[in-house]
C-alpha cells in the first residue's frame, strides 16, 4: 500500500480504524511517495522478511531494520518485483 496522506490523516486512520498494511520483502510501493512531501504509512504495518517470516512493525513508518522503511530507505534500494507477492504462497496480479 503506498503512502496515502499526511501525519493528520495517518493519526485520523490510526484513531478511527483498525487497518493492516502487508510489505513484501523490498517492495518499494509502501515508501511512495517519500518523506519529503510530508506522506506517512498510517500503523498495522505487517512486513515479510527476506527469509519468509512475518514481523508485526508497530507505529507509523516504523524505520525498524525489519521493517519496510528500514529495508527500503530510498527508492532505489527496492525491489518492483516484490510488490506482486508472493504473500504467504500467493501471487497478486493478471497472468
């Protein structure tokens, strides 16, 4: 999921609604746009580890090794061809 508002609007989703956002591996989908427009990942960050595992991020942008902004810093350190999945065994995408 990429980022989709400001702080304010982050803050408002985390208070009114109970959302879980997956990031695959080095999927650079979730750290757009950046930081520097002021766009924020609201919390319930979920990121599959390079080894297949699950890590429950807690907070907004959480910049954790583990998490996708830790392991995605800038764009160019992602990987498009992990944005599609696979997400526990599963695909996303037209075949």
């Amino acid at each position: 999921m990429p980022r989709v508002g400001n702080h304010e609007f982050a803050d408002y989703v985390d208070a009114t609604l109970n959302v879980i956002h997956i990031g695959n591996k080095e999927d650079p989908i979730p750290t757009l746009p950046p930081q520097i427009f002021h766009f924020v990942q609201p919390s319930g960050e979920v990121h599959i580890q390079d080894s297949g595992g699950w890590l429950a991020c807690p907070g907004q942008d959480n910049p954790g090794k583990g998490c996708t902004v830790g392991d995605v810093p800038i764009l160019l350190d992602g990987n498009p061809m992990d944005h599609p999945g696979p997400y526990n065994g599963i695909v996303m995408g037209c075949q």
